[in-house]
C-alpha cells in the first residue's frame, strides 16, 4: 500500500484519475441532458399531461435537500474546516464539483418544468381530461401534498437545531446535531423525496396507459448517469481508503448510492411501460386533444 494508503497502485493513479474525470463528465452531461426532452416535448405538444405534477414537485424538493447537503460537505472538505472538531475528512461522503453543478442545473431545469404543467408565463399550453386539473392547471394529489408538508416542517427544524449546533447557542440544549449528522438527514430527505417521487409518475402513465410526453431519451440518459455515478464513487472510494475499508468508506456515500441505485430501477420500470403502451401514444393524444377541444369549444 503506498503513502496515502490508496488501494490502487501508484503506478496506475494516473489513469484512475482520468477514468473517474470521464465518468465525472458522462454522468453529469448524461443527468443534465436528461432534464430537456420533456420541456421540449411539451412546448411542442403544447401541453404537459405526459408529466405528473407530483413527479416535479417532490424532485424539486429533494434537489433541495441534495444541494444543501453537498455545498456544506463540499466546502467544509474543501476548506479543511468543519462544525464540530470531531467532522474529519473521513467522515464525510465524497462530494466533486460535478455533483454540485448537476444538482443546482436540475433544480433549476425542474423549476422550468413546473412552470410549463402549472402553465406559467410564457407558456401557452392545454391540459387535456388525462390529468387532476383544476381549470387548466395540474394539481397535487392531497397525500403528496401533506407529506410534503411535514418534511417541509422537518427540515426547518432541523435546519434551526444545526444553526444552534453550529453557533453553541444555549435555545436548544436536548438536542444537538453536527455537521454530518445533519448531512445525513439531508440525504435521507433526498432518498425520500427521489424513491417517492416515481410512484406518482407510474400512475399517472397507468392512468393515461400512454407514455406520450414522457420522452424515453430521459429515461436512457437517466439511467447511463445513474451507472456512471455508481463506477465514479467506487473509484473515489478505492482512492479515498486510508485507515477505513472500502466498505466503510462507501457506507458513508450512502445517499449517492442509494439514490443512483433507485434511479435506475424506477427508470426499468419506465422502460416496461414504453413497451406496453407503445401502441396506444396517438390514440391518446387524440383523445385528450378532442377533450380539450370539446371543454373550451374549440375546433
């Protein structure tokens, strides 16, 4: 083992740097790519019943929580400083530049796509019968919204429980919670918000038994980043071993696993509902643009 306690050779350090840099661009360029094709798709059918209103609005939130996680972890690594003396560097989840610019970048693209099934400025769009809409406007369904509600709640309180961990403030002494405790929860949050979030949009595609708006490229590129990610952190892991083992050191990346791995088994399962509803996408689209027609009679 060398100086720094790498499980790679010194020999090979070089290529595994190139290696983890290209797997760093494929799935940060495969994530961020994923995010167009159904704000295009919908701008071009003018409508966003493919997308479920739930789907965005809990992404959203989990993006949320991912980015305060990773910007914390990211600059308190970076800076050699951290909350609490006991935070050190092996105690901390592997956060790259590559993670923090594809979470603000989705966050960003997501608040879009909100903004074209809410039927925002400057988006022009219908909502035809396949949806819950309220005028022309999706709605959340009232159990997603009030999860929402209480992890909302959660996380203020947390987040007032760590400012007071931080600053030793004396208003709340039964708890306290420290740099990576509190990261922790953050990433918990995520996990969350990204393994329900797909249970909405599976309905809805059962719903409407149609995938018309929901573009496959997503899908693929969704899944390749997932993939990507996961050989990533293996790599990083192998480097980042020091007195630990790989298994301990990949335990503390947990949320990153655990969220790559359930992106790519939602993904599967949208996979298998492109190929059972292949057949019926113009029918559908038929059918919701006769409804609209007929709801504001128009011809």
């Amino acid at each position: 083992m060398n100086d720094n306690h790498s499980l790679i050779p010194s020999y090979d350090t070089n290529i595994i740097h190139i290696i983890i840099t290209i797997l760093g661009y494929i799935y940060v360029i495969c994530w961020c790519i994923s995010f167009y094709p159904p704000i295009i798709t919908n701008y071009k059918l003018k409508n966003s019943n493919g997308v479920s209103i739930d789907f965005v609005v809990l992404n959203s939130f989990g993006y949320i929580c991912l980015i305060e996680c990773l910007l914390l972890q990211y600059y308190s690594s970076d800076n050699g400083n951290t909350t609490t003396p006991n935070n050190t560097q092996q105690d901390k989840m592997i956060v790259t530049l590559f993670d923090i610019f594809y979470s603000i970048h989705g966050f960003i693209l997501n608040l879009i796509l909100l903004s074209q099934i809410m039927n925002l400025w400057p988006w022009k769009f219908h909502t035809g019968s396949a949806t819950a809409i309220k005028g022309n406007k999706q709605r959340l369904n009232p159990s997603y919204y009030k999860l929402l509600k209480i992890c909302v709640l959660i996380w203020i309180l947390i987040t007032l429980i760590y400012k007071n961990t931080a600053n030793d403030s004396s208003y709340i002494t039964f708890i306290k919670l420290d740099l990576a405790q509190y990261c922790n929860i953050l990433i918990m949050g995520k996990i969350l918000m990204t393994l329900i979030k797909y249970i909405p949009q599976i309905k809805h595609n059962y719903q409407r038994k149609s995938m018309i708006g929901f573009s496959k490229i997503t899908i693929l590129l969704d899944m390749l980043g997932g993939i990507t990610s996961l050989l990533q952190l293996f790599l990083l892991s192998l480097e980042k071993v020091k007195d630990s083992s790989i298994m301990a050191v990949l335990g503390l990346n947990f949320g990153k696993i655990g969220i790559s791995l359930i992106t790519i088994t939602f993904n599967s399962i949208f996979l298998l509902q492109f190929m059972r509803y292949k057949g019926n996408d113009v029918l559908i689209l038929e059918k919701e643009s006769i409804n609209f027609n007929k709801k504001y009679r128009m011809v």
